[in-house]
C-alpha cells in the first residue's frame, strides 16, 4: 500500500492563515474564535493540540484536539474540499484520538453541526454515539 499524499503533524504559529484559509474553504461560518489571535491563544494554552494535514507544504485538513485534564474534546474537523474521501479526516481523527489517549482521555466529544448529515454519518461510522438528553449552552463576550 503507497504512502499518503499528505503528512499529520502538531501545528505552529506559522500556520494560523493557511488553517484560517482552509476553514474558510469548507464554508463553515467562521466562529468568534476563528481568528489569528484566537489561534495563538489556542497554541499558546496547548502547542498541540492543533493538527493539521498536509500536502504539498499546504493545509488540506485540520482538527482541535483539545485536553481540559478531565475530557478529550475536538473541534474543527475540516478537510479542503478538493481533498475530500482521502482519509484525511479519518487519519486526524485517529491521531487526535491517540494523544488525548496518551495524556489520559477516558472519554472523548465532539461538537458537530446538527444540520451536517454527512458529518453526523463520518462520526458515527467512526465508533462515536450522538448523546442522548443533551443541550449546548453558550455564551459570547465581546471583543
């Protein structure tokens, strides 16, 4: 079987407008944190838990794997359109997976658009149950 195209490794604060690019890419409404500042806030609390996917010295993918000591959480899963059912987005998934793991995960969430079928569908081929009886509270604070 031949080598990926692509490679997964730890983002840098050199990649905040390349992950901002792809992110805008994927058509997904940019949230109140998706800005470069947002960015080097995230690396600067945990420099790895940015992944990214690349190709060609470009970002095709990227995932949040978040560790709060108590639960794995991930956010932003996207892929490049142009990219799309290469694995990519598997294969951050399972890395993200195996480094919250190592640093102690028992239990991992993600945060998926509700009007998303085909994201509901890869996180449930991919092992994960929607949680029943469950709300998502937010709350903004200005800039």
């Amino acid at each position: 079987m031949a080598a990926p195209a692509w490679m997964i490794r730890s983002a840098n604060s050199a990649d905040a407008a390349a992950v901002l690019s792809l992110w805008n890419a994927t058509d997904v409404p940019p949230g109140v944190s998706d800005t470069p500042e947002g960015l080097a806030a995230l690396l600067a609390t945990d420099r790895h838990a940015l992944l990214i996917a690349e190709s060609e010295r470009r970002v095709v993918g990227s995932l949040i794997a978040g560790w709060d000591g108590w639960r794995g959480s991930f956010y932003r899963l996207a892929v490049h359109p142009e990219r799309r059912r290469e694995g990519i987005a598997t294969a951050l998934l399972r890395e993200g997976e195996r480094r919250l793991r190592k640093r102690g995960a028992l239990r991992l969430t993600a945060i998926v658009a509700e009007d998303e079928p085909l994201a509901l569908e890869f996180w449930r081929a991919l092992g994960y149950q929607r949680q029943p009886n469950r709300v998502r509270f937010l709350r903004h604070f200005e800039g």
